[in-house]
C-alpha cells in the first residue's frame, strides 16, 4: 500500500485499514506508520478497539452475530470526537471514555496529536457503506478465518480459554463479519487489497471465482 503525505493541504490525510477480527490489523498498521515516520511523514495510529461499548452492551445472547455488528464500536462517538477534528484540524487533544476488551466500565483517555500529516486508522468494520466517505484511501486485509482464529486462540483474545475463543468466534465474531460482507461489500469497496494471510487458505468472504477474477 502506497501512502504519501498530502502536500501543502489544510487536513490531514484519513487512511481506513480494515478486515476481519484476527486479520492482523494492528501489526499491518504498525509496519505502515513506521516507514511513512522514516520518512519524516508525521502519522497517528488509531484503532477503533479503545472504542468498543462495554461487554454487557456489546454482547446480545439473543441475537449475537446481528447485535455485534451493529453495537460493538462507538463509531459515531469515535469520528465526532476524535477523527474528524484530528483529520480536518491536523492536531488534537481530547479526553473521551475509553475501553479495553475485558473492561467493566470505561476509563477516561486522552489523545494528543499535533501537526499530523496521516491517519492511520484500524478496525473491525470501518469500511461499513455510512462510514466510507470520510476516508481519503481504505485498505483491506485478506485473511482466512481459520488463520484468523489460530492467531486468537493463541494471543488468548480477552483473556478467554481456547475453547471459549473457538466459540466465540464462530457465534459472534466470524456470523457477525458474513453480515459485514453481505451489507457493506467492504472487499469489493477497498481502494486496496493486501494479503496478510500466507496459508494459502481462501480468504473470508471470497469464493473461489471470485478471487481468480480479482
């Protein structure tokens, strides 16, 4: 992915990097925003995870797959507060609630960025259709779920035993993505498509054809 610093412009530039839970967003984001910095391009790094809604208001037993694609991110609250101004002003300092995965309550956060030239922004389901038009560039990343879940079972994605992340997964976090795929097209959307999968497993939500014409 080719991302330069925008050149005599008022606003920094706005990069979406996305793909399924378990993709490796973070590690891809980390490897951009380093060598765009080598290069003297002044970035932020932000992740939609310290935006999550609480356990209780994110997970749904009756519906869970649904209720996690639409309730999961404070996506409104993110962008209000904190993306857009950052993006439209190139510096920030703000104080808004903030989560980790197993938090029960939310904790104050300040973010501070001065001067940014890119955002670097990673998460689940940034590439959603209401979302897409504030993004200067977006990326996804193919993964297979069964990569995906290796790489959770063995970080012990929020603090959870193996087989409660198996579970996990495959009754929320994966049926929730197939509904991301089905609405948002968020491949097909992209301005870019990276592979961080070398399994040579079919990426999720790609058939076949799909991925020999692309």
């Amino acid at each position: 992915m080719v991302v330069s610093a925008p050149e005599h412009r008022s606003r920094a530039l706005l990069v979406a990097i996305s793909g399924i839970d378990g993709a490796g967003k973070g590690h891809v984001t980390a490897q951009v925003a380093a060598s765009l910095e080598k290069r003297g391009v002044r970035v932020a790094a932000l992740s939609v995870d310290p935006w999550l809604r609480l356990p209780h208001e994110r997970f749904d037993p009756a519906s869970p797959a649904h209720h996690f694609y639409e309730r999961a991110i404070r996506f409104d609250e993110m962008f209000e507060t904190l993306v857009l101004p950052l993006r439209d002003r190139r510096s920030v300092r703000v104080e808004a609630d903030a989560v980790e995965e197993t938090s029960t309550e939310y904790r104050s956060r300040l973010w501070q960025f001065d001067d940014v030239d890119v955002i670097l922004l990673e998460g689940i389901y940034l590439l959603k259709a209401s979302l897409r038009r504030h993004y200067d560039l977006s990326a996804w990343l193919d993964c297979s779920f069964e990569t995906a879940l290796e790489r959770a079972v063995a970080r012990a994605q929020e603090g959870l035993a193996p087989d409660e992340t198996v579970g996990a997964y495959r009754s929320i976090y994966f049926p929730a993505q197939e509904i991301h795929f089905a609405r948002d097209e968020p491949r097909g959307s992209a301005d870019v498509v990276l592979s961080n999968d070398d399994s040579g497993r079919l990426p999720a939500g790609v058939t076949g054809a799909a991925l020999a014409a692309s």
